[in-house]
C-alpha cells in the first residue's frame, strides 16, 4: 500500500472540518483519526502523524488544547516546547534574599507547563477555537 502525504493546507482544512463536525474531540488519536477521514474523501491514500495534526492545529491556531501530563523522572530542559515546538520560557519565583529560582517552564505558544521535573502529556482534548 503506497501512503501519500496531504500538504499543510489540505489538513488545516481537514482539521477545520473535523472540529466542525465533531466539536471537542477527547484525545490526539481520535483527531488523527477524524481528520483522515476528512482527508481521504479527497485522497484514500493520505496518512497523517498524531503529531503532525497536533503542531499544524496549534500553528494555525484552529483549536484550543487541553494538555494532560504526568510527571516524568527526567529532569526538565529549557528550550523547545515538546507539545508544538515553540520555545519554553522559565517560570521564575522571587526568593527571600532578592534572588529567583526557576521552578519550571511554559510554553507561551499553546499553554504547555512544565515543572522542574519534565511533565510528560499524556492526553489532549481539542476543542474549536472560540472566535474573540
Ligand atoms: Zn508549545
């Protein structure tokens, strides 16, 4: 079986025709799976990543996303966003001697938190973006 990538702008409309249809979807594999079937109404052959979905949602800012995590044992690393990609910034609390101290890290892109601890997400709830 030959798979066949959709461009950029055929998932972003699938995924706006997903979120459409369905309104919250309740996890990653279930919006995979919701926007395929969008997708293969133009091409039976498209294939799409979890993670593709997920980064081009939030790029194009279609959805608002829940982001569930458990803590891992890793220790967290400042840099890039493991959710979309963005960059983390340090969350900073003030000490008691005029310091700070860095007690974890957010994504200012999608919302993603951590501690110092990496917080691994587990599940993401997707939901049509609320016009403002
Ligand atoms: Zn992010």
């Amino acid at each position: 079986m030959v798979y066949r990538k959709p461009t950029d702008t055929e998932v972003v409309d699938a995924i706006k025709d997903a979120l459409r249809r369905h309104g919250v979807v309740s996890s990653q594999r279930k919006m995979t799976e919701l926007v395929l079937r969008e997708l293969r109404r133009h091409d039976p052959d498209y294939s799409i990543s979890e993670e593709r979905v997920r980064r081009l949602a939030l790029k194009n800012d279609l959805a608002d996303v829940v982001i569930h995590g458990r803590e891992g044992r890793e220790k967290t690393k400042a840099g890039a966003c493991p959710v979309c990609g963005g960059k983390t910034k340090r969350l900073r609390n003030m000490t008691v001697y005029g310091g700070t101290v860095t007690f974890g890290y957010k994504c200012n892109a999608c919302g993603y938190w951590t501690g110092l601890k990496h917080r691994v997400p587990t599940l993401y709830i997707f939901s049509p973006k609320k016009p403002s």
